[in-house]
C-alpha cells in the first residue's frame, strides 16, 4: 500500500513538473526563432547599408556611374537627341 502511494506520488511529481518547464521550453524555441529571423534580418540590412555605401563612393569618384544611373533615370545631356520607342 505505501508502495504504489509513494509510486503515485512520484508520477505525479513527475507530470507535474513536465507542465511546469513544458510553457518555458516552448517559448524558448519561440523566442530562438524569432531570434534566428532577427539576426537574418540584420544581416540582410547590412548587405543593403554596404551596397549603398559603395554606391555612395562610386557617386564621388565614378563618372560612368554617375551616367549610367543617370540614364536609367531617362536623363540626358543638354541638346542630345532622344528617341523614345512604345511597345
């Protein structure tokens, strides 16, 4: 008799402890995802800050940068002849 109390009493012990750290558990990986989508996004920035900041470089020292951007804005030099064509 005060084998199977004390064996319910450890069981139960047991599950009790496993809904106590089980919230936790789950909201660490919760947390550790949402930590993996933030240091992946932080990097992503830095690519993006980097770029710019070549760019950014090139604007000082390029000339055919500064053309070429030029002309993906449809800008061109004073008096040349355009042509636009429709598809």
């Amino acid at each position: 008799m005060f084998k199977s109390c004390a064996f319910l009493i450890v069981i139960t012990i047991l599950i009790g402890g496993w809904f106590m750290i089980r919230h936790p558990l789950q909201r660490r990986a919760g947390l550790e995802a949402r930590d993996k989508e933030l240091a992946e996004s932080i990097e992503t920035k830095r690519q993006e800050i980097a770029k710019l900041l070549e760019n950014q470089r090139r604007f000082k020292t390029d000339a055919d940068f500064i053309e070429t951007i030029a002309r993906q804005n449809r800008r061109v030099f004073p008096g040349e002849l355009i042509f636009i064509f429709q598809d």
